[in-house]
C-alpha cells in the first residue's frame, strides 16, 4: 500500500493507496479506479457517490494535492511530471 501523496502518478490503482476502506470503496463501486479518476472528478461528482461525505471529499483533495473543485488540474501539477 502507498501513502496518498500528492507524488503518486495518475495511473496508481486506488486499491493500492492508503485510504480508508470506506472512502476506497465508495470510490471503486463509484468507477474511481486511479488516482487519476480522483483528480479529474468534479466535487460534485466525488459527493454524489454512496457513502462520501464532504468530509471525505475535503481529504482527497488535500492528500492527493489537488486544488481544483471543478475537476480541472492546474497546469505543472506534480502528479503530471512523474
């Protein structure tokens, strides 16, 4: 298992990092599969999934480095030069 960063490449399968078992379900039932997936949904889209709250959204965003709420990455995001 990997420690969510905002490091991790696009491409890790969610199954792998560190997550919680709730938020990682919710987001593989909700066809969320990498990190990637992660980064480019939308809040809303995140909030829609069963059992994720704003509290688990909040996470992600942070752990992950994510800045944007619209789905959209800035451009020269860490997890693109890896």
């Amino acid at each position: 298992m990997r420690d969510p960063t905002p490091e991790l490449k696009d491409d890790i399968p969610i199954d792998e990092v560190r997550l919680t078992t709730r938020v990682r379900n919710a987001l593989i039932h909700g066809g969320i599969k990498t990190v990637g997936d992660v980064r480019e949904a939308s809040n809303k889209t995140l909030l829609s999934l069963q059992d994720m709250g704003s509290g688990s959204v909040d996470y992600l965003r942070q752990c992950l480095g994510l800045a944007s709420e619209d789905g959209v990455r800035p451009s020269g995001h860490a997890g693109d030069a890896l």
